[in-house]
C-alpha cells in the first residue's frame, strides 16, 4: 500500500494549464455552494489551496490562482526552489510536455480508471525519451489503479 498522499491534502499549491484551470475552478465552485458532507473538507481545500496556472490566452484568473508568465519552466523552477513547496500538477496537457522537457518534474502519479473514452490525447505525445521508474502502487476497491513513477535522472 502507498503511503503517498494521493490528492491536494499534502500539497503547498497546485500547478494546472488552462483547460484543467477552467474546468476545476468552475466545478469546485460550484460544488462549494453545495450542503455539507464527507466531501466538503476536500472541495474546501480545493477552493483554497494556491494554484499556479500556465496558459498564453488567459488576460487573468481567480479561484486563489496566479498566472504564469511566459517563461513557464522558470517560473516553475523558481517555485521548486521555495521552502516548503510542494507542487501538485493536475490534468494532462501541453504543460506535462514543459515540465518533463525541462527536468521539473520529480515523481508522477498515473491514475488508471477502468472507463473508455475513446480517442484523445496520448499522455507522453511529443515528450523526448525519458526512463521511469516505478515506485509504488495502489489499489482502489472500485479497480482504480495508482502508479507512482518517477523520472531517471540523466
């Protein structure tokens, strides 16, 4: 079993793209409307924790977030280099590409849920080589699969 902390509860702040920004920051918003429950205490965090979002057409962002400039892997090493920051990235997209082209990236976590979708977008699409490796595994009772990878370092 994984002693990895597999959502925001650990994290200092959340990196996210545009689509991933938009589409969460209106969920939890509206969800923080909604009546207590075994959920609110996480839709809480959500709401609060600082997030930090990469995107080139966004003029400006709310829900406790910042906006990256346009030198994103700067900007994301300079936060790796702060006391105490732990970055959690949610979603998967053009910023994954960054990220792992510029050595930022130190463990990922692949979630494996057991739906279809039908065509997409491929998670490693236009990502150079790189080897991982696999450091944890977890469960769920409901067939969702936690792997825990992180990147050979060169």
């Amino acid at each position: 079993m994984s002693t990895a902390a597999p959502c925001c509860s650990a994290a200092d702040a959340l990196l996210l793209g545009r689509k991933t920004y938009e589409g969460l920051s209106a969920g939890y918003t509206a969800m923080a409307a909604g009546e207590p429950g075994p959920m609110a205490d996480f839709i809480a965090r959500m709401n609060a924790i600082p997030k930090f979002v990469a995107s080139t057409t966004l003029a400006t962002v709310g829900w406790n977030a910042t906006l990256l400039g346009p030198d994103v892997a700067a900007e994301v090493e300079e936060l790796k280099k702060q006391t105490g920051r732990y970055l959690l990235k949610y979603g998967t997209g053009p910023l994954d590409r960054v990220l792992l082209r510029h050595g930022l990236v130190d463990e990922l976590r692949i979630w494996i849920v057991p739906v279809t979708n039908g065509p997409g977008q491929r998670l490693f699409e236009d990502v150079d080589d790189i080897g991982l490796t696999l450091t944890d595994t977890m469960t769920f009772p409901s067939g969702v699969v936690l792997l825990t990878y992180v990147p050979v370092k060169g």
